[in-house]
C-alpha cells in the first residue's frame, strides 16, 4: 500500500498501524520512523483517534531498539495532543507515556496513568473495545508485580486473561512475561523461568523477534544461564543496541564473569533502562561474591540498591540475593523465599510441582547450612524480614472478599499490610475500618508486600 501512487489518507494511517506494529515486534523497529512520518503527513487528514493505537508499533520500536529519551519524547508529544481531545484518546495516550515509564523504571507513576487509561477505555465488552485497552493490563500486571503489588498484579492479570483471545493474540507473549514477572514477585524463581523461556518460544514462533528478546532477557535476570546463544544470534535480527547490551549481559551471566555482567549494567544505565541496570549490577555482586571479590561486590550491590531505590524501590530475585547473599542453591532460596512468605510444605510443593518430600530435604539441607532448627528460623535465616516490639495501630482499610487490609501506626510508615491469617482467634477472623489493635511489625528487607513495606502479625484487637 504505502508503495502505491495516490493512496488515501486512511490507507495509509491503516498501513502505518499494522506495518509499525509489526516491525517493531519483529525487532525491526529501525524502519518504523518511515511509516511514522507518512502517517503524520496525513494526520490532518483523518478522524486522528486511530493514530494513537497505531503509534503503539513506534514506541514499542523506539523502546525494543534501546531508545528510552526519545520514546519518553514522542509518547508525551502524543498525549498532548489528546489532551484537548476525546476521552479515549486520552486513554489511547497514556498507555503509550505508561509504556515508557515502565521501561525507564518509573512504576508507580506507570501504574496510576493505566489505571486511568483502563478507566477511560471501558466502552464495552466487543473484540474491538478489548483490543484497545489489553496492552494497558499487560504492563500495569507488570508494574505491580514488580513494586510488589501481588493481590493487584494477580488481579489485573487476571482480568488480561480473561479478555485474551484471537483477536489480541498477538499480545500473547507479552501476557506470559506478565505472568513470569508475577511468579518473580511471589518468590517462583523457576516458574518465572519457565514462563519467560514459553513467551520467548511463543513469539519465535510467530516472528515476533523483538519480543523474543525480550522474554530471553527476561529469563535471564531470573537466572537462567542457557540464553546467550540464542540471544547472540537475535542481536544479529534486531535493530538497536539493546539487544546487542542483552547479548551481552547474558553472556557474562553465564560464564560468571563479574566484570561483565558490571560492564553490561553501566550500559543499561547509560540508555535509560534502570531496572536492567539494577538487576545487572545485582547479578555482578553475586559473581563477585562468588568469586571472593569482596570490594567489588559490594560496590555492585551499592550501586544496584541505589538504582533499585531510583525506580521506587522495585524488587527481583537477583537484588534481594544480592542484598542478602547465602550459602544455599538456587532451589534452597526459591524454597526459604517461600518459607518467609508463611507458605507450608504442601503449597510450596504444589507451585514447584514437586513432592512435600522433596521441599521438606531441601528445607533441611538448607537449615543445616544456615545452623537453624525450625522453619521461623529458616524463614529469618533468609535476611528478608526484621522483627521490631509489638505496637498499636489503627486499621485503615480491609476487605473481606480478598481477605487482606493495611493498618497504620507510628512505628509503620506508610502502614502496614496484613492477611487474615495473621488475626488472632478462632473461627470467623474480620477486622474493621478504624478498629483499634495491638500487632507484632515485621519490617521487609529488599522487597515489598502488595507495596508495603511492613507486614502485621498477631494482630489482636485492643480490648
């Protein structure tokens, strides 16, 4: 079509909205700024509503090729111009700027504008209606997942498989590394492995390059070191310097070489992709610390907990191991992280599908090396928790349905998080909006609850 004399207006902007969406995912996002400057040619031409889902394809380019500032650009430059225009434009934008924002590691100001867009996009249940807003869900699942919003990054994505289907199935590996991102947060290392490795295998087999890379890399910030080959190989595909940065980062991860797993994050942190960054500098302390380079690690680990702060304190398995490093395997830590979380044997077993057997030896190998006799010791062993004096607060909110609310104290700021398993008693367990209570704090260290940064425990109410 764009190849054709005299094509009209809406053709072209029709073109611009399949062929940009499709380079960009194929990881030749180097040839989308063509199409997208044919589309602006005519922009004053067309109704204009569906330049904003066919500008979907060229940030996604800008951001697949590592140019994050000029995403960041181009996004806002769209937003403003719906601002002064219809409501489900506006929506329309703001996935676009959401995108970005959680690319560069700003999650909470990524999660509050896709709650907005969510709001101003639900005009109906049609494949067209759903098709709008699905990309929204995906990265908001993302973005609570890791600020360690689990109850709100189960529900949303949830609510995307819910509404997936043919008509958004090209989504589909960008859902999975959702649901991977789910798993890191909930401490399922190897689940979030295995579901990136799906989502890599998924978008290869539909041509989605890009995306594969993606999902490679993916894989790799949760530990799995068989990716590099494959990741060499795309780096050859793919426009841009990030997945050439990727290549690379998993390269190193795989040989344990600390210095360049070190050198890879400064180039991440170089293009703006901080949350990268952090993960990368997480990864390098761990090699060091492997490797008995004690300065060095802690001078990564220094500079992945302020990247880690930067991006408003967002959580993965490698910055929590490399703030808490430990004499246990891969598998003993996936384990402990559970343990600390209060899951027993038989859950644990379930989501690793393995038996109760199974978990309780590597609870006791793991025990034996951290010189622990209980579970709450191994749970504490794990560095994740600090327990503070027993408190008073008041309850802020609560929610039967999900069973989970926030109390507020002095010595919680911000407040406190609590499940009703935590509510002392027997038989039916509430607690009220502005109930008085007595609880124990437990302060969480490299990590959140939901976004909380203490959970309650022994709550009881204050006779």
């Amino acid at each position: 079509i764009l190849a054709a004399d005299r094509v009209l207006p809406w053709a072209i902007e029709w073109a611009y909205f399949g062929g940009g969406l499709s380079l960009a995912l194929m990881g030749r996002g180097g040839q989308v700024p063509e199409l997208a400057a044919r589309s602006a040619a005519v922009a004053d031409q067309i109704d204009g509503l569906l330049r904003f889902p066919a500008a979907h394809g060229e940030i996604l380019a800008l951001t697949l090729t590592g140019q994050f500032a000029a995403a960041q650009r181009q996004a806002e430059e769209y937003l403003s111009l719906a601002s002064s225009g219809r409501y489900v434009a506006w929506g329309l934008a703001n996935i676009l700027v959401g995108t970005v924002e959680l690319a560069r590691g700003r999650f909470t100001d990524a999660a509050g504008r896709l709650e907005q867009a969510i709001a101003a996009l639900n005009v109906g249940d049609t494949a067209d209606a759903i098709s709008w807003s699905f990309p929204a869900y995906i990265v908001l699942g993302q973005a609570y997942a890791e600020l360690g919003r689990i109850h709100e990054a189960d529900g949303i994505i949830t609510a995307a498989q819910a509404r997936n289907g043919r008509h958004v199935a090209v989504f589909g590996p960008q859902l999975m590394m959702s649901q991977a991102w789910l798993a890191a947060a909930r401490g399922e290392t190897s689940r979030a492995v295995d579901l990136s490795r799906s989502a890599a295998e998924c978008a290869c087999e539909s041509g989605q390059f890009g995306i594969e890379a993606v999902a490679l890399h993916l894989a790799t910030r949760f530990g799995d070191t068989t990716t590099a080959t494959r990741l060499a190989e795309l780096a050859d595909i793919c426009d841009g310097e990030l997945v050439d940065i990727v290549a690379r980062h998993a390269a190193a991860v795989a040989a344990v070489n600390g210095c360049g797993v070190a050198s890879a994050a400064a180039e991440f942190e170089r293009i703006g992709a901080l949350p990268d960054a952090a993960d990368a500098y997480a990864r390098a302390a761990i090699a060091f610390t492997n490797a008995g380079d004690k300065r060095r690690s802690i001078e990564c680990a220094a500079a992945a907990e302020a990247l880690s702060a930067r991006c408003d304190h967002t959580t993965s398995p490698a910055l929590v191991e490399a703030a808490h490093p430990l004499p246990l395997t891969s598998r003993e830590r996936e384990v402990g992280s559970m343990v600390a979380a209060g899951l027993s044997s038989r859950q644990i077993a379930e989501r690793l599908f393995v038996s109760v057997r199974t978990v309780e030896g590597h609870i006791y190998r793991a025990s034996i090396k951290l010189d622990v006799t209980d579970r709450k010791g191994f749970a504490q062993a794990m560095g994740t928790t600090v327990h503070a004096e027993r408190t008073t607060g008041v309850v802020r909110t609560w929610s039967d349905a999900e069973g989970w609310g926030v109390i507020d104290s002095d010595t919680t700021p911000g407040g406190a998080w609590t499940h009703v398993s935590n509510i002392a008693g027997s038989g039916h367990r509430s607690l009220t909006p502005r109930q008085h209570v007595t609880f124990e704090p437990e302060i969480l260290v490299g990590r959140t609850q939901d976004g909380y940064r203490y959970r309650a425990l022994d709550v009881r109410n204050v006779e």
